[in-house]
C-alpha cells in the first residue's frame, strides 16, 4: 500500500480544540496535504508555524536568502548567530519542533515548474509581482492552490487563487440548525410551523430534512427540501398535498449545501480585482492600495529595493508610478496621495503584528485550501492600521533610518524615538496560555518592556498540558507539567535576548487572595495590563483593578475561528465590565431529569449522574469517617438528609464491593434503574396515549415518549456503560480494574435483576415552575439508618477516593463513562446519539480553538498597544474589532464612550473618585463631604459592611461617629485590615443640596503611607 493511500490518523489529545472547530473530515484531509512556503521573514514564518500547528501533511520552506540582522525584527526563530546563514536551514528544525506529526522539508536549488507539482498549496510571501505571475500561471493551469502575501509596514495584501472549480463543503462551520415541528400543512406550498419556544433561525434558500414526523411519513429522512421563510416560527417546504395527514411530533434539520467557487488567476484578477472588505470604514482605500501595491513592485524591479523610510523622493516616485498605473484603467481609482505616499514611507518596515495578523488570516486560508472547510477570501485582501502611526514624535527620515539593529524594521516605521518609549514600557500580561504565548513573541520581536525603565510581568498559575500544545506554540512535549509563565517567559529569553532580564515571571492567580502580591506598588509601577485569560470573572476581577488604578487594559478572546479584541482606556472608554453578553440559557430541570429532547439534554444529564455516583457519595463517606459531628450538621440540612445518609450507608455497607466482578454487578443494577426501571415507572406514571387537561396528548410538542431498554450483553453500547461504571467504582474503593470486555459479558450473565414494578403514589414533575413536595424522612427513618451506619471508629484510616472529572485523560473512563451513559439515555427517548468527541466536548465545557485565530487576534491587541504606548487620547484613533475567519468577517468599530454623570455642577464617569489622604473619623468623614462638596451622606459602607445609616439611633451612632475608619471597618468587619491594604474603598448614598438623591464616584481614603 502507498503511504499517501493511508488514510491519517488524529491524535485527539493533541488536536482536541482544533476538532471541534474543524471536524474529523476536515483535519483528514489536512492530513493528505504538502505546503510549500516561499520566504522565511517573519510573515513566511507565521504561516508555517500556524499550519504546523494546526497538522498539514507536510511544510516545505524556500528561501535562498542569508539571514539579515533587520530579519530579527519579526522572525522569531532566527538568533542572531544565524546571520549569514541560510533562512530555510536556520528556520527548519525550530519549526519541525511544533508538531511531531509535521515533517518539514528545505527545498534546494532553483523554484521550477516540475517541483511545484509535488505541493497541493503554495504559498509565496515577498516575491517580486513577475515571479508572481509566472508561479500563479502554471498553478491555475495545474490544479494547485495558490496564495500570494505580503506585509509591508503599516499595510498588507492577501491575494488567492484556488482553482476554477473549487468546492467549499461548509462555508460557515456553525452547527446545522434543527428544531421541533409543531405542525405541516398539506397543500401545493405546504407550511412547516415550529414550536412556539423557538425561532428557526433559518434564511430564504436553505434546505432541510425531516426525521420523527407522525402521520407525514413520506417527509421523513426525505431528500433536502429548499425552503421559503414565512415568518420567525413557520416556512415553506414545497408541494405536500398528496403527502398522508400529519398527526404529530418531528423535527427538521438543515441540510449544507456545498458552494462551488471559481477564482481567476492572478493575471486576470489584477485586471478585474474582487475584495473582501476589511474595514468598512475604509472601503475607498481598496482600489487605492490595489494600485499602490502594483506600484511597489514596479518601484522595487526599478531600484532593486523598496523605498526608503520617510524618504519623500522615493514617496513622490511611488505616486508618480501609481498615476501611471491608474491613468492605463478604464475605471480609475480617486486617489488620495496621502495615502499612497504612507504606504512608500513605511514600505520597508517589518512589524510583528502586522506579520501575526496575516499569519493567522493566510494560515487560515491554506487549512481551507486544503480541506474545502470555511468560505476562502475571493480574492484580493486588503488591510492597514496607519492608526498606529504615532504622533507624539516627529517622524522624520533620519530618525527612521536603519541603525544595525534587530529593531530596524520597526524603527522604519515608526522611528528610534518611539522605539525608545516601547522599549521602557511596563505592561502587566495576566495569562500565558494560547494569547498569552502569542502576545509575548510579539511583544519580543517588538522590543517591549527590553529598556532600562521597562518591563514585562506575567502570570499564571496552570501547568502545561499536552492539549496545549497544539496552540500554545511556547511549549513543547518535555514541557509538560512545568509552569506555564516560567516556561514561557525562558522560551521568550531565547527568541530575543533583550528580554532575558526584564520580563518577570508569577504563578499567582489574579483574585482577592493575591492583593498583597499585586498590590498598590505593583500596580503603581505599570503602564498597563493585557489580558490573555480563559474566564469571566478574572476578567471582570482585573477590569476592576484597571478602573481602580487608572490603567489601561487590552482585552481579547478567540471561539474557533472566531475573535474580538477590546480597548479600555481611562478617562475615554467604557470599561469591560461596563456591558456584558446575556446569559447562557439553561436547561429546565424537569427536561433533565424527565423529558430530554436534544443530545445536549442526555450529556449533561450523564454528567451530573457521574458527580452522583463516582464524587458525592464518596466525598460524603469521607467526611463522615473524618468529621465527628457529621451525622449532627446534616441532621440540621433538612431536604436531601435521608440521601446522604442512605448514600453513606451504600458506599459503606450495602453496596461495597470486595472484588471487582461485585462492581460489575453494581454496574449492572445501576444500568437497570436507569434505562428500564425508571423509565417505566415514567410510564406508568403518563401512558404513551395519555391525554391532558386541555384535551391533547402529554407525549407531544417537545416531549417524547421514551421506552425502556433491555440489556444486551452483545450491544457495545450496554457494555460499554458496565465497563466504565464498573471502573470507576473500582476506583473509589481502590480495587484494580479490567477492560477485558469477554471478562464482562461472563460475570454480567451471571448477576441477578430483580424484577421490577412501578410505584404508585410517584410524583414527577413535568413543569419548570412546578414543585414537587418530596415526602420527607421521618425521625424514625432517619435514626435506623444512623444506627445502621457503621462506626468511623471500627474503619479507622478507611477512605474513598472521589472521582474528581477530568476530561483529557483518554484512559480514566470518565468521558467513557458519559459517552455510554448519555447515548443510553438518548436511546431511551430516539434522540440521535453522539460521538465520544461531541461528548468531551459538552460535558467538558471545552472551548473551541485554533492556532490563526490566536495569532490573528493578539496581532490586532498588539496594533493597539502601539497607540496607548504613544498615549492617543481620542475615541477616534481605537478599534475594537470582531472577526471571523470561517466567513471570513471583519468588522471594527470605535470603542464605547464612558458614560457621563452629574452632581451639582460636577460631571464624573466611572473614571473618577474621591481621594481623601488620612484616617479620619467618621464624623471628620461626614462633615468634609457636607463643606466640601455640599453633600450629605445618608449611608456609608466598605465591600459588605454597612459602617453608617441615617437610621443608625442612639449611643451606638455616637460612638461610630468618633471612630477612626479603619477602626469602624475593622469592627463592624469582625477583622484587622491586612497590612498591605493602604487604602479603603468606600461607596456612598447622598442626598445634594436640594436634598434629591444622586449618584456620586466612590471615595479611596487613604490610611497608611
């Protein structure tokens, strides 16, 4: 068998954010794909390193070209030992240590013809526009796909070329919507409603299927039908009139289609371009910089280089050069000279953010070019962030002059001046994950924080995982159990030895706990904060630290191929706390546990019964054998008290096994009251035909009827659930486990089911709002299962082992044990089963991800950083931006301005507070705000303590009033303020001068020096 007909295998461990983004197909074809890559700056660089990552087939590099010392400006495997060496051989084996799976190839020699046919993608990166034409001419012609970019300085182009008769299997990767039907007319355009709980969310044009539908069989698993939107809950299907009569029940499904795109090669396309806008707000730009970048070429073949920095001759010729271009157009571009003459000023600079943005974008289009999976860029690109050009210095031809060193191609474009200012920036990264690893191999090719004043502090307290390692490009397999920000900051220390000395490395989670290591000094002593984090609320916690210390902070997140970056700038934007997405919708408990009707019902479902059976029980046995008191404090608990007592009572006598066919045979009860005996008794308790109040039938509309399962020890899908049930029990009384599934089937045919019969007198709840009163244990139940529990005495050093869920170990049963028991469950009610990835996915809570989206977006967060490092101070000069890479979709927009307020005469926003130096008294409090601001403060409190009340009488408000505050929080705190706490927090209710209630900033008293 040839090696290219076997078919590529995934390693799910080290893939397993990536699947979820691109799908098994996907990522197999990936698999059969070789990219070569022409050039090895940094843009080349960051291809390779985003595709390696992501797992094509094979990367070839080309590049004849010896290292330059002004090629350490973005690429961030060459050392500065490496100049005068060949870029592709310095290059190869730092790339080849990304992905074991990935060989990377140098090609040597000249770039013809006959080699290119051995590539399914080429990618060129700084080649000569001829040489452009001439590749892209035999590709087109051979079925190759081609990809052409550049960056030059402040700009950067994308062109591609993927064929004539290219086909895009799913052009958004979201998941096919799907919904349940509340009716289908029978007529010549029949019409589908839906419930009424849920739009359809469907558009003009898309096709669906059906599958579940009563009465209407012919629709059922029918060819896609094109539909026809009515209205939010009702479309069109189509001629249904000599279909059978409805009755009930079904669901639709959509149905992708696959696009079918046909792309011009370069020679035509430059004629008649086609773009994808990057940024609405420059949409006359495009056809500017279509020109201006065909005259750089033209520029570059005259002069034999790129002009120079700010050089206004070159600038002048370069605009001369596009007229010319332009005036041969039949429709001609309105120039603005301005524009093109940037392009020239900046032209041979070389930016590592610009590079990541790009690198991330092209990545991106070469995984489709080898997979079909996401719509490509049709076809020319276009981008530019001349917002970052800074204005606090002059920018001049000699102060943008090359000067030798690493930071040329910066210093082209932004000047030494300015070079000098990111150099001493003091910027705080909280995180060192997929963004965070990202950010700081910017940030090094940048130079940031490398100065004498500068610096860079990161933390984060993870260790390093092999799941990391697909995104978090720092890290390698050796590194695995090692601390992320360490790790990283070394690895950072060999790409640029500048930052060696200056970026600091914490294991610190950011939090309330921690205020004494980042406290005010720390803050103080930063220009601003970057976040790179994975949650809410350690975003929201940092955010506050931003607001409180007045600095600025870069926030982002990814979501497969989807990313957003937001600006917080004090005193001019909005803060991130400020607005928040709403929140997810959950799952009404009574659809858990009674009527599921979606796989993601049955897998959270199979979650919590995991922490039910394998956590709970044993964490409870524990602290009944440890605390003594136990038995008393759950007496006084009151709802679930005779649970988990009877469940320490199992654990400890009644079910624990003493070998492991005693946990094959728990396993099996256990598959019993789950998939049968419950299941009747739901069924006993609502027959298949019963009928409501209002006359229809209970087993309708979202609700289906589920059926019981008998036990097969020949169905995989039974066994599987017994497999991983009994493991894990085994493992919580530290009894050795089998896999040998021969083993089960024997021990399982053996093990006697009691026969069951339903309850009468079983309440179940069938609505949301609806309660259902469990009869409660009497105090007689109660003390026989006490006095049955064995003494904590006679099992001295006895103790469970909880099962704490952990989703990346392939070997623990835990997923396996979710999968079985959540597609048992699905099998009771018809839903369609899932997959074990789909299931790690769900139960797991991963979030999606992917190498281009990383890079792409910390590159945009990085753009930003240019401006506060030059301290822009209008709305106008920042972007928050929105992408997505599958669509592809840019959109940007300025950042939120703060909200205002007012009191009296004086406008505040959340920016603003009242600073108060000294411990005052409480009175010396009250009476400052009454002279000072014609204020008075009706309540006055600290985080949760309530210090005074216009209500407080008496003695007691006496006294408060003569107290010092940090005396008066420390008393109504019940604790001493921690010595690193120099300041008070403190929110305030005050009536103004016309005794109306107005909202007024919090005060920061300070008490300690």
């Amino acid at each position: 068998m040839e090696i290219d007909s076997v078919e590529p295998t995934i390693d799910e461990g080290l893939y397993s954010r990536q699947l979820y983004v691109l799908g098994h197909d996907a990522m197999k074809k990936m698999g059969t794909s070789n990219v070569l890559i022409v050039g090895l700056k940094g843009l080349g660089v960051e291809i390779a390193k985003n595709i390696i990552l992501a797992g094509v087939k094979s990367v070839t590099l080309y590049d004849p070209e010896p290292v330059k010392i002004c090629d350490l400006s973005t690429q961030f495997y060459l050392r500065e030992e490496d100049i005068d060496k060949s870029r592709a051989a310095s290059t190869a084996p730092r790339l080849a240590e990304l992905n074991q799976y990935v060989p990377v190839h140098v090609l040597e020699g000249d770039l013809t013809n006959e080699k290119l046919k051995d590539y399914q993608v080429v990618v060129l990166t700084e080649t000569t526009l001829k040489r452009q034409l001439e590749i892209n001419d035999f590709t087109h012609n051979n079925g190759i796909s081609f990809i052409s970019t550049t960056v030059r300085g402040l700009f950067g182009t994308i062109f591609n070329d993927f064929g004539e008769n290219f086909v895009v299997s799913d052009t958004t990767g979201e998941n096919p919507l799907s919904g349940m039907i509340a009716a289908v007319s029978k007529e010549t355009d029949g019409i589908v409603t839906c419930l009424d709980e849920t739009r359809h969310g469907l558009e003009d044009g898309e096709y669906v299927t059906f599958s579940e539908i009563n009465g209407m069989a012919e629709l059922n698993n029918c060819e896609p039908r094109q539909i026809r939107v009515l209205g939010p809950y009702t479309f069109t299907i189509g001629d249904t009139s000599n279909f059978g009569d409805y009755i009930s029940g079904g669901t639709f499904t959509q149905v992708k289609q696959p696009k079918k795109l046909s792309f011009k090669s370069l020679r035509a396309a430059l004629k008649t371009p086609e773009y994808l806008v990057s940024d609405w707000a420059k949409f006359d730009r495009l056809s500017q910089l279509h020109i201006g970048f065909q005259a750089l070429h033209k520029f570059t073949e005259k002069h034999g280089s790129l002009p120079r920095p700010r050089n206004e001759s070159d600038a002048d010729e370069l605009f001369k050069l596009a007229n010319s271009i332009n005036d041969q157009l039949e429709d001609k571009a309105e120039f603005d000279e301005k524009l093109i003459k940037q392009l020239a000023y900046g032209a041979a600079g070389d930016l590592s953010p610009m590079v990541a943005v790009f690198g991330g974008l092209v990545a991106q289009e070469v995984l489709k070019a080898c997979s079909g999976k996401f719509h490509p860029i049709y076809q020319f690109f276009y981008f530019d962030s001349l917002e970052s050009l800074p204005t606090s210095v002059t920018l001049t031809e000699e102060s943008c002059r090359p000067i030798g060193s690493r930071y040329d191609g910066q210093i082209a474009v932004f000047g030494k001046e300015f070079q000098e200012k990111i150099a001493n920036f003091r910027e705080f990264l909280v995180g060192a994950g997929a963004i965070g690893c990202e950010m700081l191999k910017n940030w090094a090719m940048m130079g940031l924080g490398t100065g004498a004043r500068g610096s860079i502090h990161i933390t984060d307290m993870d260790t390093i995982e092999k799941s990391n390692l697909n995104r978090q490009f720092l890290f390698r397999p050796e590194d695995v159990g090692k601390l992320k920000s360490a790790t990283a900051a070394a690895a950072i220390g060999k790409m640029n030895p500048d930052a060696k000395g200056t970026i600091i490395a914490h294991e610190d989670r950011v939090g309330v706990e921690t205020e004494n290591v980042y406290n005010d000094e720390f803050f103080e002593s930063l220009d601003g904060v970057t976040n790179a984090l994975d949650n809410v609320d350690a975003r929201k916690y940092m955010d506050r630290r931003c607001v409180y210390f007045r600095k600025s902070l870069l926030e982002s997140g990814t979501l497969g191929t989807k990313g957003n970056t937001q600006v917080v700038i004090p005193y001019l934007t909005e803060s991130y706390s400020s607005s928040q997405d709403p929140p997810e919708k959950s799952i009404p408990l009574c659809t858990l546990k009674n009527f599921p009707n979606a796989i993601e019902h049955t897998i959270q479902w199979a979650r919590e019964l995991f922490e039910g059976l394998f956590k709970q029980p044993a964490e409870n046995v524990n602290q009944y054998l440890s605390q003594p008191n136990f038995v008393e404090l759950t007496m006084k608990q009151g709802a679930n008290q005779k649970d988990i007592l009877e469940g320490i009572r199992n654990f400890l006598v009644t079910a624990k096994p003493l070998s492991f066919d005693e946990c094959i045979a728990w396993a099996r009860l256990r598959f019993e009251e789950l998939y049968n005996n419950n299941i009747q008794q739901l069924l006993f308790n609502f027959p298949k035909d019963s009928i409501t109040s209002s006359g229809t039938l209970f087993w309708s509309g979202p609700k289906r009827a589920p059926t019981p399962i008998i036990f097969d020890p020949e169905n995989e899908s039974h066994l599987d659930f017994i497999v991983a049930a009994a493991n894990l029990h085994a493992f919580n009384y530290g009894l050795k486990g089998e896999s040998n599934r021969e083993y089960f089937k024997r021990v399982v045919s053996n093990v006697i089911v009691p026969e069951f019969t339903p309850k009468q007198g079983v309440k179940i709840q069938v609505q949301e709002n609806e309660t259902i009163q469990q009869a409660s244990a009497n105090e007689q139940e109660l003390q026989e299962i006490i006095s049955s529990l064995p003494s904590s005495s006679t099992l001295a050093g006895f103790r469970l082992n909880p099962v704490e869920f952990e989703k990346d170990d392939d070997t623990n049963f835990h997923i396996d044990f979710i999968t079985a028991a959540s597609n048992l469950r699905a099998d009771n009610y018809v839903i369609q089963p899932a997959d074990r990835l789909k299931t790690k996915f769900i139960a797991g809570k991963i979030i999606p991800a992917i190498a281009t989206t990383t890079a792409l977006v910390t590159g945009l967060v990085c753009l930003e950083l240019y401006k506060i490092i030059d301290g822009k101070n209008k709305l106008e000069d920042y972007k928050n931006g929105f992408v997505n890479l599958a669509l592809p979709f840019f959109g940007f927009s300025e950042p939120i301005a703060m909200p205002k307020y007012k009191y009296h005469e004086t406008e505040w926003s959340l920016w603003d507070r009242f600073d108060i130096q000294g411990d005052l008294t409480l009175q010396e409090f009250i009476d400052y705000f009454a002279s000072k601001h014609q204020l008075e403060i009706t309540m006055l409190s600290c985080g949760v303590s309530m210090l005074y009340s216009f209500f407080l009488q008496g003695k007691r408000k006496e006294e408060r009033k003569n107290m010092k505050m940090s005396k008066l929080v420390e008393l109504i705190s019940k604790k001493p303020i921690p010595p690193h706490v120099k300041a008070l927090t403190l929110e305030m209710c005050v009536n103004d001068r016309e005794n109306e209630d107005v909202e007024v900033p919090y005060v920061r008293l300070v008490i300690r020096e």
